[in-house]
C-alpha cells in the first residue's frame, strides 16, 4: 500500500484545524504557493524550516506533520504490552513494591553497564521491538543498585539509572511518545544529580534539546543546549569528556538554529564544534565513550552534511561528504543518516541514479534503518514521480510502500 503523500497530510491537518490554505499561509508565514504545490502533489518535499512552519501553523508536533512512525503504531489502539511495560519502568505506580533483583544472575554494577552498552548498541541498530523488551529490567536494576550499598554504591547507580531514562527517552522519541520522552529524561537528569559523573546531567540535557526540537520547542531546544553547555565548558573544557559532552551541546544548539531558518549562526556553530573534535586526538581516550557521547569529527561531518542537504545545499552537502572516513565508534544510526541526507543531495542536484545508488547501499548495510525513515519515503516519491527511474528505484519503491 503506498505511504500518504505530505501534501495529504498537510491538507488533512489544515482540514482538521477548520483553516483555508490562505490562513494557514498567514499563521504559518509559508507562501500560499508552496502549501498549494504540496497539497496538489506538485511538489514532494520542503526544507525543514518550512516544515517546522506548516507544523507550528498547524498546531501539531513535526512528527504529526511528517508521519514520522515509528515502531508501533500511534493509531489511538491500546499500546502493546512491551511498551506498557516500559511506562510502568520509566513511572511506577504508585504504592508499587520496590523492585526485587533477578533471580537468574546476582545483581552487580558491571553486568548493568554492560547490559546498559548492549541496550544502546541495539537502538542504534534500530532493533526497537528488543529494546523494549529489555529496558523494564534494566530500569528496575538500576532503581535497585541505586538504592542499596555505601554512598559510592548508590551514586553509581544514580549514574545507570540516569543513562537507562535516557535510553528510554530516545526510544519514545522514536516511537512518537515526545511527552512520555521528556518524562523519562527529567527523571534521568534526576538520577544523574545524585550520581558522582558531573557530566551525565549536561549530556543527558542535549537528548532533552533533541526532544525539544522535535515538539518544535526551537527556542527551548537552544535555551537547554546553550545553557548546559556553557556550564561543561567553565568546569571541564580541557579533558576529553568534557570536550565531547560540550561538542554534542553545541552540535544540539546548531541543529535548533538551523531548524530556526538561521542557517549562518548554524554553520559557524559546526565549525566550531569540528575544530574541538579534531582537538581530541591529542587527549587521552574518554572513558565509557560508548556511553557518553558520540561526538567526533565524524559525527560533526555527518550534521553538517545533514544541515546543508537539508537548506537546499545539495551541493555543499556533496562536498562535505565527499571523501569522509568515519570513525569506527560512530553508530549505525548515524551512518544511515548521512546515507539518507546524501540521497536527497543527489536527488536535488538531479542525480537520481546517484541517489539511487546511496539508497541501495543503506538497503544492504541498515535496512531496519531504511525502512523507519519517513526522509527515504520523501526521496524514494520524488525519485518515482520524477521522469527517469534508474535501475532498482522500482525495488526500493515497492520496499518502502511507495509502489505496489
């Protein structure tokens, strides 16, 4: 069954808010000329400035706008129980009984942080369905260990617990939940208060930003980035987790500038946060880096690249991806994106046998990835609606609903 076009959505929306084309021109401040094209079909995707626009005119979250799904359906049905399961971690109810350890393996501080490293190495893969499986124990392990043992014990646990509410944070964000997200977030910030990692709470703070920008909160997305990262670069500018927490915050604070129209202040910001990854490479190696941040000149080439496509620069995003070596520390999840946003370059340069090639590759290596992605759905339509179909377009097409 083919995917609804945005213009579907956006007409259905506009509908729905009881709102003629002209108005929402007028709350939205997008012309009445673009919202025509996309509702007519005439045009398949817009900028995402635009897009936040026609969802701030709409009053709905991007995600509405975008149909952004996630891995369970968001259809008004009763959630399934894995993620019922994952509420109750995240929120107990009240007068529960505190949790009890498992009974299959002894309870200990390295066997949560190793389960902790296996639980994000599965979000980054995409494997939602198995995060939500494991998350409840985990959550319920780290409320535990957080709660027994010595001072040292105990803010060991806070530490876990904070990154566990993160990890459950992103994984309601995937899936749509935004106000479930922040719930889990504000109580890892708590957690990360009472643990002894002056670190977790800032860093944690650039997944409340992302939250942020994803209700279109754009101003407090920056506010939360800005604030959090000034603080990291006062105490901890010169050791190497310090730089890394500092850089995703102002990588977070660029995004939300850009995501503003303001593509100038977002760029010198990625810049700037590129020479810090560089200065890395003459610092000692961060502990726990695969659960502290995912900063490097990797991940800085990848945003930029994803900014520039995304502001109708598709040539500068060619030429910053041009040549790139990433780092083998950099997630899958990110490697799919610049694929993505490299696809969409190419389509916009009218290279669609380029961005064919981008998407077949993101086929092979991360289709769960390819798959989740409402930005392969837009380029793969506007690929089809186009006037040549290279070889395997029909193939990606018929994958992601597109075509019968």
């Amino acid at each position: 069954m083919a995917v609804e076009h945005l213009g579907d959505r956006i007409a259905k929306l506009r509908r729905l808010a009881d709102l003629t084309q002209e108005g929402l021109a007028e709350r939205s401040g997008v012309s009445v000329d673009v919202i025509r094209k996309l509702e007519q079909h005439r045009k398949h995707g817009a900028r995402l400035p635009t897009l936040h626009a026609l969802a701030k005119g709409l009053g709905v979250e991007l995600t509405g706008l975008l149909g952004d799904p996630p891995g369970v359906p968001s259809s008004g049905d009763a959630e399934p129980p894995q993620l019922v399961a994952v509420r109750r971690a995240i929120m107990p109810p009240l007068f529960a009984p505190p949790p009890e350890p498992s009974a299959a393996e002894p309870l200990s501080l390295p066997l949560l942080r190793a389960e902790l490293a296996a639980g994000w190495t599965l979000y980054h893969a995409a494997e939602f369905g198995r995060v939500m499986e494991q998350l409840p124990g985990i959550i319920n392990d780290a409320r535990l260990l957080a709660a027994v043992g010595d001072p040292d014990q105990r803010a060991a646990g806070q530490a876990a617990l904070g990154k566990a509410l993160q990890l459950s944070g992103h994984l309601a964000l995937r899936l749509g939940k935004s106000d479930l997200a922040l719930a889990a977030l504000e109580r890892a910030i708590g957690a990360a208060q009472q643990s002894s990692d002056p670190l977790l709470a800032p860093m944690i703070s650039g997944s409340v930003a992302w939250a942020y920008q994803r209700q279109n909160r754009l101003c407090d997305a920056k506010n939360v980035a800005v604030y959090a990262g000034d603080e990291v670069e006062r105490r901890h500018a010169r050791t190497a987790e310090g730089i890394r927490v500092w850089g995703g915050l102002l990588m977070s604070a660029a995004t939300s500038h850009a995501r503003s129209d303001d593509y100038d202040t977002a760029d010198e910001m990625m810049r700037t946060a590129e020479a810090a990854a560089q200065r890395l490479a003459r610092l000692p190696t961060a502990a726990d880096g695969k659960l502290l941040s995912v900063f490097s000149t990797s991940s800085v080439r990848i945003e930029r690249v994803r900014l520039a496509a995304q502001h109708e620069r598709p040539a500068e995003a060619l030429d910053i991806a041009r040549g790139m070596r990433l780092n083998a520390h950099v997630p899958p999840s990110w490697r799919s994106w610049l694929l993505l946003d490299v696809a969409r370059a190419y389509t916009d340069v009218g290279d669609a046998a380029g961005a064919v090639r981008t998407l077949q590759t993101l086929h092979r290596v991360a289709p769960a990835w390819l798959r989740h992605h409402t930005l392969a759905v837009s380029i793969v339509s506007d690929l089809w609606a186009g006037p040549h179909r290279p070889p395997g377009l029909r193939k990606l097409a018929i994958f992601l609903g597109v075509a019968d």
